[in-house]
C-alpha cells in the first residue's frame, strides 16, 4: 500500500485499499467446469483471433443450442487470455439479469467498475452508462464476454454504436445464428463461430466423469454408459446431469452394482421411450431458446415439425404449413435459434433433446392425452379413438398402427371418432383400417394416410378448402376422381399404389405443384387435362410402364411450361417425347438404354441436374445438351468406358460400380467437381485434373523424363492399395500423375536399387542446401526416393505414406500423400519414387528438409533426394512431359494455389486429412515439424455434397426412414437361378409393413427393410423361390435407420452400401 495516504474520510480511505487490493489481485477469474473434455481444441480458432491484433473483426458470437458448452467455451478462453489486455470484464447471464428491475442499469455498472480497474463511475441511466462505456472502449484495450445475449438492444446499451480500440476484443455468447445482423447498424462487425458438440469418445468421457469420477466407465456399465451417452447427442451439460444423477462409486460389492445397472437399464429405457423422459434441469435450460421465440406461429410451427414432420424435405413442409403458420419465415427463424438444421439434401434436421422438449410441452397441456393439441404416441392415439370421447381440443394426429403394442387386438376405427375432432389439421395414419361415414373434415390440411385399404378415397375426406398435401402411400386405390375443386392442393404422392388403374378429373386440382406415381405398375390411364396444369414443376412417372403407348404423353410434357423435375425411368419414350424448355431435372434410370441414341427425347433448354443410373450406355447421350448441367449420376452403367469433356458448370458426379469406366475429361481441362464418388469404378486410370495412372512399359524415354531408367522393370508386379481403384487388380509397374508430381513403385525381396542420389540419410529425415548449379541453370524440379520395409508383422488395415518437403528458409510445406501406393508383404520392401515440378519455389542456399511418413507396421531404410536442373535441351523435353500428364498445365509449372489450405502450407491429398489417422496418430507425425496441423482442411471439397438452390421431395429411389421407428432389415439369400428376383421384389414390397425391398442380381441377394416379421417374409418369398434362406436380420435398427435417413443423398447411390 505504498503511496496511500489516509486523508480524508477513513470509511472512503479503507474502501479504495480494497478496490486497490481486489485489482492487484486480479480477482475477475470467471469460473469454469471440472472436466472440460474437448475443450482446447474447440477453443484453439478463437484463441488465435484473439492474439491477432489485425484482425478485421474486434467481436466474435459463440452461438449453439442450450447446454452445448457456450458459456462453459467463453469462461476458459476468458481465464487464458485475460493477462494480455489492459482490463476484463466477464458479465453472465446477461439476458437474465437484464430482466430484472433495474438490471440493465446494475450490468452497465459492473462493466464499467471492472474495464475502469475497480474505480466505481456513478451513472443514473442506461444512456448515460452507454455512453461513458462507449467513451472507455475507445481508448483501452479490454476483453469483454457478454454471455447470454438474446435481443439486440442489450448489445447495444452495454457495447454503444461508436468503434471500440482497435485491439480490443468482445466475446458474445448466444443461442442466435444471425447475430451478425445487428452489427449492421454499428461501427464495427462480428465473426460468428457455431460450437461443435462433442463426438461419441469425448461424450463417453463427460458422462464417465460424472458418473464414476474416472475417465473410462467402471467394469459392467460399458455399454450402458456408451448407449446412455449416445441419447444425450453430444450435448455437454446433458452429460453432466445424466452422470451426476447416476453416480456409481468403485466400492460397490457385486449384487449392489447388479442393482445399480438395473436402475441404468431403467434410466435409459425412460430416455429411449417415444415419450423421452428429459430431466428437468436440462429442459429448463433448453426451454429458453423455445420462450424466446418471437412469434406464437414460430412456436406452433416448431411444435408441428417436432411432432408430424422430422426428416420430411424443406420445401414439403413449406408448401403444406406456409398458409397457417408461416413455415418459410418460421424456419429460418428456428434455424437461426438453434432449434433446427437443414441437411445438406434438405431435411429438417432437429438434436434429440429439442425434439423431447417439444414433445414435453405438447403433454404439459393436460394430464388427459385426449385434451392435448397433437397426439403422436400410437398406443394413446389408438385408445381415443376407439373410446371416441374428448377429441374437440386435437389439431394433429398420428398413429401407425405398427407400433402398437405387442398383443393389442386391432379393429377397425369407426370415422365418427375423427369427426368429433373439429380442429384436426394434420391427419397421418399408417396401416389403419377406417369404417363408416367420411364427412365433417373442413380444416384438414395434410391427409396423409400409407397402406390405405380402400379403393377409392372418399369424398368426405376430400372437401377441405385449405387440403395442400395427400400422400396415399403404397395403399389399395383402384381410382383416383377429386369429386370437387380442390384450390389448395399443391401435392399428391400415389408412391407404390400398385393396384391404382385410372386418374381422372385433374383439371379439379388447378394448383397442383407435385405429382408422384412412382412404381403405379398397373396405372394405364391418366386424364389428358393433366396437360392443363399450369403450375405442376415435379412429375415423377418412374415405373409406370403400361402408360408406354398411351398418346397423352407428348400432350402432357408439351403443354407444361413450369415443369422443372420429370422421372420416366423404368421405360423407354415412344415414339420421341418433346420435352420444356423450363425443365431442370431429368431421371432415366434403369430405361434399358444400351446405345447413346436410344434416348428419344427432344429437348428445348439445359438441364441442371441427369440421371441415367442403371442402363447399359457406353458413351453419354449426345443430344442432350449438358453445358448447364449441375449433377449428373451415371451410377450402375456397368458397359461405360469413358466420359468425355463435361461441362465447367458440372459441381457433383456419381459413378457408383461404373466397373468399365477408364477416363473421365472436363472441357475445361480442369477437376472442378464438389462431390465425386467413383466406389466400385475398379477400371478407372485416368480423371482429367485429379489423377491419372499408366503403365510404365506404354510410357516412353520421353515420358518418363528423369525416370527413364526404370523402363528395366516394366514388367514386373506391386501391390497397389489406398484407393478403391486398386481393388482386384494386378497391377504392373505404374506411374502416377497428380499435383505435379510423378510417381512409381519398385517391390520384392530385399531390394538394393542403386540410385545415384546427391542427399541420403538411413532413416526417414533428410535435410541440405539447394547448391548453385555450375552453369547457373535454373532449378527445375527435385527427386525424392524412400526404401521401406514391413516390420514383420501381418498389417490387414491400410495405414498412410506420405512425404513432406520443407522450404526453411521460404517457411513453405508441401505434403502429399499418393492416391495409391505399395503396400508390401511381410518382409518385403519396397521403392517409392518421386519428382516434384516445384522449382520455381527452390533457389540456391535455400534449407530443405524432407520427411517420408509410414505406418506403425512400416521402417524407413534410407531416403534421397537430388535436383534436377534445367538446362536449354531440356526445355522441348520438358514441354512433351507436361503434354503428357493429363493437362494439368497449371500444376506442372507450379501453381499449387487450389491446394494452399492455410498460407504457405500445401496439402496434396485427395482426402480429409483427419483421414489419415487418429489425433494422436497425426500428433505423432508431426511432432517433429512446425506444421500447425489442426488447422489443416480438405484442399477441396470435392466429397462434400453442395447445397442445392432448388430441392424436389422424393427425388430419390427410396422411401423415407422416420427415426421414430423400430426397422428390420431381412437379407435373404435366393439361390434358384430361374427365379425372377425383379418380380419377387415387387411382389415383397406390396407386403404390409415393408418400407423398402433392394436386390442385387449378382449376389442374388434381398434386402427387406421394415416393420416386419423375418419368416413371414421368408415363407411368402419361398411360393416363388424355394430355395430361399434367411442370412442375416439386423435388431439394432432404430440406428441404423437414422443412420440410414441421414445419410441419404438426393442424388447419390449412397443408400446401397451405407
């Protein structure tokens, strides 16, 4: 206290050795969790941006759903960072105490009080507070976190409009996505960073902490804890609670412990239950992203999707909601609350805690289900149904009668029960026999009723002025006739009605947007005033191959001039088919096409988006015009050799078991593809900008350059692995050409091979200086070689090599890993050779070290290297060279640009680089170089599928997996070869509680997915094939068909081996 001295009042002299003590002390430490699992990595972005003093923002927002670890983020880089600003200010809980008398007056003191070093500045309003806030901010450089923002004034009152110090930093943490977007009526703006929820191992971790005290879960409740784990998504304080409240100590005899699993068998049936028994602290805390939400129609909407529509596409839920609860607006509105997602093919997308919460506050209504809003949970909706008593208050009903249970006695529901419900809107029933009269349905909105048993709908249920949506799935109609106009349906889907004869009367459905009769095989005839429906855009007819010769067809197509999306696969047009100008999505697939001419379509504008899957086609169609097209699938067109000069605009491709396919060119010259998926392609050499593999002995001297001399072993064998390229095939000696850089692989037994290096080394490090040539020729590339070994024991999985060439004194890393490379046998080596085309990166007295990476089961004997120079005969050589690798011009003369991932740093690697190995699998690796390797991303994103502008429902060949549905999925083996697999899968797909049945010709193999008993399905297929047997049944299906849905690509083959 040196200094002070007591003048003056001493009550006022004892209070300023306080304040002076309490910042000498620095005693503003925010407090934060015990076991914070995950948490420096999630932190090591925001760590960066705040020791970056230029960085263009000055605020940054955590943003995430309630509980994923925000606030828990934002106290530990506040408690790191704190030491590097002048003063700190942490204010929690500001959306809380902000709501008190007073509050925000109260907040703008501690503010001020903790950026001013504990000296107290009297303000008596929230103007006033703003503006000395403003004023400090401008001339000290502070660290401010403002947790729990929701609503913009705040932000404003405690930060001002004016620019804060140009090296002070604001952390925010919210629940809001679009925060961004009130910093456009201030001076400065922020960089929005969403937090990532932890993985299945960190979450394992959480829950074992809390639940044991150890970092692993005790003996017995391993798999427990990884299901129990599993149901809290990743969801940080979930874990905790759940832990906690599940406390296990280690010095439990063995009969306490059987009793305590017992109790964590019973815990994590309530959490699996349809019903999701959440505890209430938990749902406290995500209840507030739901209160906050601005409108009541944002409530009821998110309500409706957690209940009716979870997976459904985007655009379908819009089109049946739009009228009465404003979806498009309320969706992004819920989006930018975190309390919904879209997937990347456009699925609502919700984490399992909201959907419980949801559910929570539809059964908060009352403790009678019948008084409830929406009624979802099967066994309830059947039981008031058939009692018929208090159903005035239900707007929304679903009952699949499926999921009843076991030993329930299913009757038939008399329809005076559904009457009764005079606000019902959304209708979803399944399987469900009805009987009686069908009137008195006025509100209806979504009539949505699969494996319908009647032949005909009834006019009752189809004299709503508001019905936007029927989806008739796989039922038993006959006929479809609209008895009146219907001036509000925009969707009708007659998905696998395989009975359905006859659709008349469409001029009674003006609006129709959306007209699907995927697989109506017995359909024969369809109205021609279909022709006069202006606004249809989706049209799907795949399957319906008795409408072959029918004339209305060319009627049809001609006359639409929105219709953008149109499936014919399953049969051939004839004779030629006029198609719009306007249309935008065509699918062929499975058309029996062989000859790139068979298409007889003729078109009047590019499409963005083909797919041709499953036709024996050789070469694409050449009068379609493609220089506009988005995505093309070309999966199962075994016979495809080549595909040649796509367009620039093309962003996906599917090849999916294209097994002829060998070359692929873009017009371009260029591999500019974000989504390409070539699995089962085994015959493929060569994608134009990607990679390209010749065999060494149809290379010449010319080609192969400085490599000349290993023509002497064009003839013998390596093993080639890393790529699905590489499966099944004998190779010979090849060379690959990617990223500028040329390839090969020597293998066998104790290999000496002299090379003549200028650098060695006998292990897997390599350093020099890059010596002054002679004659000063420039420096045109480098030569690498790597001599491994396995260690001698068997290696089944694949394991990573690469090599990385480090420029010290440029402070430039390339990395590279191969698309393919040798894999040898026990006790083998192996010769990997390399030259890179980098020389314009190289000058005399630069310092180079080099680094070749190989598996655990591999040891690097020796390594070399040695420069290639230029000299004025080389030039013409090396210009045929470059000629020669597959046009990469641009990479060959050096231009890495596409693949710098962070500056300096080039990642030359056709995957993910988290591919490569597990965390501490890639630690190892880089230990010994400054290559910030967590920063690394995929160079391109060539595998990550592109969010398209325009999304169709049901575009895919599948039916759609609900997550709430207990699946099997039956693998039966037909071994007859007569048997007509193609009829008995149709035959098995009219079968009640089949979803979906996919069969593999080759393996004659059947894959039955659904609700279903195993050997009924057995004995029904055995009346076409009797030598069918039961291979496999899946039980674990509630996974594997969320998996399943998740997974499913609009137009991606991806469903057949996921």
């Amino acid at each position: 206290m040196t200094g002070m001295v007591a003048t003056g009042s001493e009550t006022k002299f004892i209070a300023n050795i306080v304040d002076t003590v309490n910042y000498e002390l620095d005693l503003k430490h925010a407090s934060t969790s015990s076991h914070l699992t995950g948490i420096e990595t999630r932190a090591k972005h925001i760590n960066s941006w705040l020791k970056n003093e230029h960085a263009i923002t000055n605020v940054l927002a955590i943003c995430g759903m309630g509980g994923s670890g925000k606030t828990t983020l934002a106290e530990y880089i506040y408690n790191s960072n704190k030491h590097n600003f002048e003063t700190t200010c942490f204010l929690e809980e500001v959306g809380e105490h902000s709501k008190q008398p007073y509050g925000l007056l109260g907040l703008q003191k501690q503010l001020l009080t903790d950026i001013l070093s504990g000296k107290n500045k009297m303000i008596s309003s929230v103007a006033e507070g703003t503006a000395k806030i403003t004023e400090v901010l401008q001339t000290k450089k502070v660290l401010i976190v403002l947790d729990d923002i929701d609503e913009h004034d705040k932000l404003e009152a405690l930060l001002g409009t004016k620019i804060v110090h140009t090296q002070s930093k604001i952390i925010i943490t919210t629940r809001l996505l679009d925060i961004y977007s009130w910093f456009e009526s201030l001076s400065w703006r922020c960089h929005v960073h969403k937090i990532t929820l932890l993985n299945d191992h960190e979450s394992l971790e959480v829950l074992s902490c809390h639940a044991f005290g150890t970092k692993l879960p005790l003996e017995g409740f391993s798999n427990l804890a990884v299901e129990l784990a599993q149901c809290c998504g990743g969801n940080p304080l979930a874990l905790k609670v759940l832990g906690s409240s599940l406390y296990v100590s280690a010095g439990h005899d063995s009969r306490e412990r059987n009793n305590i699993i017992a109790i964590w068998r019973s815990r994590l049936n309530s959490l699996t239950a349809l019903n999701g028994d959440t505890d209430c602290k938990i749902q406290g805390v995500l209840r507030k992203s739901f209160d906050s939400l601005p409108l009541a129609s944002c409530k009821e909407l998110f309500l409706h999707i957690v209940i009716f529509f979870m997976g459904e596409d985007e655009d379908y839920v819009v089109k049946i909601l739009e009228d009465d609860w404003y979806a498009k607006f309320g969706i992004m509105t819920l989006i930018n609350r975190c309390l919904l997602s879209i997937s990347s093919n456009k699925k609502l997308k919700m984490h399992q805690l909201l959907q419980d919460m949801g559910r929570s506050i539809v059964r908060e209504e009352s403790k009678d289900p019948a008084k409830h809003t929406r009624v979802w949970y099967s066994d309830e909706a059947y039981r008031m149904l058939i009692k018929a008593h208090g159903l005035e208050s239900i707007e929304g009903l679903a009952l699949d009668v499926r999921k009843l249970k076991k030993g329930t006695k299913v009757l038939a529901i008399n329809t005076s029960s559904l009457e009764k419900m005079h606000e019902l809107k959304l209708l979803q029933l399944k399987y469900v026999k009805l009987c009686g009269d069908y009137k008195n349905f006025p509100e209806l909105r979504w009539l949505c009723w699969h494996g319908c048993h009647l032949k005909t709908i009834p006019s009752g249920l189809l004299k709503s002025n508001f019905l936007v949506a029927i989806d008739m799935t796989r039922g038993n109609l006959e006929k479809f006739e609209p008895p009146t106009v219907l001036n509000s349906l925009k969707i009708l889907n007659l998905k696998s009605c395989y009975k359905l004869v006859s659709i008349r009367n469409l001029y009674m459905l003006p609006n129709l947007d959306t007209l699907i009769l995927w697989w109506c095989i017995n359909l024969t005839h369809v109205c021609k005033t279909i022709g006069g429906l202006e606004n249809l855009s989706l049209l799907n007819l795949a399957g319906c191959q008795k409408l072959l010769n029918d004339s209305w067809k060319n009627n049809l197509v001609n006359q639409q001039e929105r219709l953008k999306a149109l499936f014919v696969g399953g049969w051939i047009p004839q004779p030629s088919l006029l198609l719009p100008a306007s249309l935008k999505f065509l699918f062929l697939d499975h058309c029996n096409l062989e000859y790139h001419n068979d298409i007889r379509l003729v078109f009047n504008g590019p499409l963005s988006g083909m797919s041709v899957r499953g036709n024996n086609i050789e070469l694409l169609p050449n009068n379609i015009d493609l220089k506009m097209l988005r995505i093309l699938n070309l999966s199962y067109c075994i016979n495809l050799k080549s595909i040649l000069c796509l367009p620039s605009t093309l962003e996906e491709l599917y090849t999916f078991q294209c097994k002829s396919l060998e070359k692929v060119t873009f017009q371009s010259g260029r591999f500019t593809l974000r989504k390409f998926d070539y699995r089962g392609c085994f015959n493929l050499l060569e994608v134009q900008g990607f990679f390209k593999l010749v065999a060494i002995e149809e290379l010449d001297e010319v080609d192969l350059g400085h490599m000349k001399w290993i023509k002497a072993y064009q003839y013998q064998k390596v093993d080639l692995v890393g790529d699905e390229i590489t499966d099944g095939r004998v190779w010979k000696i090849q060379m690959l050409y990617e990223y500028g850089i040329s390839s090969t692989y020597l293998q066998g037994t104790n290999y000496e091979i002299v090379i003549s290096s200028e650098y060695t080394s006998t292990n897997k490090f390599l350093s020099f200086h890059v010596s002054l040539h002679p004659k000063k020729h420039k420096i045109q590339g480098i030569n690498l070689s790597c001599l491994y070994r396995s260690s001698g024991s068997k290696h089944e999985e694949l394991w990573p090599l690469f090599s990385i060439i480090i420029n010290v004194t440029k402070d430039i890393f390339w990395i590279y890993k191969p698309l393919v490379y040798c894999q040898p046998k026990v006790d083998e080596d192996a010769m990997w050779l390399s030259y890179w085309s980098i020389g314009n990166k190289l000058d005399a007295g630069d310092i180079i070290h080099v680094i070749f990476m190989v598996g655990k089961e591999m040891i690097v004997r020796r390594c070399g290297s040695s420069l290639v120079y230029m000299d004025e005969g080389d030039v013409e050589q090396e210009e045929n060279l470059q000629n020669k690798t597959m046009n990469m011009k641009e990479v060959m003369e050096g231009d890495l640009s596409e693949f710098e991932t962070i500056p300096q740093v080039y990642y030359l690697c056709h995957h993910n680089f988290r591919r490569l190995g597990t965390n501490d699998l890639i630690r190892g690796y880089f230990a010994d170089t400054n290559i910030p390797y967590n920063e690394l991303h995929r160079w391109r994103k060539y595998d990550q599928m592109h969010y398209l502008g325009v999304s169709f429902m049901h575009l895919e060949y599948m039916a759609d997996i609900h997550t709430d549905t207990l699946y099997k999925g039956i693998w039966l083996g037909l071994y007859n070869s007569k048997s007509d697999m193609f009829k008995i899968k149709v035959m098995v797909s009219m079968l009640m509680g089949v979803e979906d049945v996919y069969y593999y010709i080759k393996t004659r193999k059947l894959y039955v997915l659904g609700c279903v008993d195993s050997m009924a399905v057995k004995n029904f297929v055995m009346k076409y094939d009797k030598t069918v047997e039961i291979i496999n049944v899946n039980y674990n299906v509630k996974r594997i068909a969320k998996r399943y849905h998740m997974n499913n690509v609009m137009w991606g083959p991806n469903f057949i081996t996921s």
